[in-house]
C-alpha cells in the first residue's frame, strides 16, 4: 500500500478552464488526478488519449460530456468511463477524480479541432 500526500501532488494548468493535480503513483498502470473544470476544456474541439482509458468521477459540481456522438448532461456521483481514441471536452462547473490505465503520459495527450 501507498499513501499519496495532497502536498506531493503535481498541478498542470493545460488552459484558463482546466487545472490538474495529478498523484504520481510510481506505476505504470494506473493514476491518479483530481481535474477542475471552470468553463469548457479544450476551448475548441477535443481531446484524444491515444493509448491510456479513463474512469472519470464527477466529485462535485455539474456539466456536460461533448463528443462527437452528441452532449450528455453529468452532475455529482456519476461516474464516464473514456476509451482510449475517443474523441471528448468537458464543459461546466465541476471536480473530477480521473483514473487512467496505463499511467497518463502527456505525449500521448493530444487535442484536435
């Protein structure tokens, strides 16, 4: 067992709606971060995880899933699952836990229009 200490964490700020703090768990198979969602992240188009899959809780707040396939409306207590490749932003007001396997590596995060 590992205890992964709020003072340890790392915080990206990827855009002016986006911060993340993410727990490097030292595994190449999973993490960890909490995500803060002020507004819609990216500002234009998507973003694609080309290898990692994403278990995403909502911990507070509310917004919207944009994919290509259309918009669904998340609050507090549900739980998105994203699957490496697809194509996704985020709008509104919300904390999420984002739980990726493997380890998130930013090279392989990528946005598009």
């Amino acid at each position: 067992m590992e205890i992964f200490k709020n003072e340890k964490k790392r915080t990206l700020v990827p855009s002016d709606t986006a911060t993340v703090h993410e727990y490097d768990t030292h595994d190449g198979f999973v993490s960890g971060a909490v995500a803060e969602i002020r507004g819609r992240y990216p500002a234009k188009g998507f973003v694609i995880n080309t290898k990692i899959k994403e278990l995403v809780y909502v911990l507070s707040g509310e917004g919207t899933v944009i994919t290509v396939g259309g918009d669904d409306h998340v609050k507090a207590g549900d739980v998105v699952f994203v699957d490496h490749g697809e194509k996704f932003a985020w709008d509104g007001a919300m904390d999420l836990f984002i739980a990726t396997t493997p380890s998130f590596d930013l090279n392989q995060y990528i946005e598009i229009e």
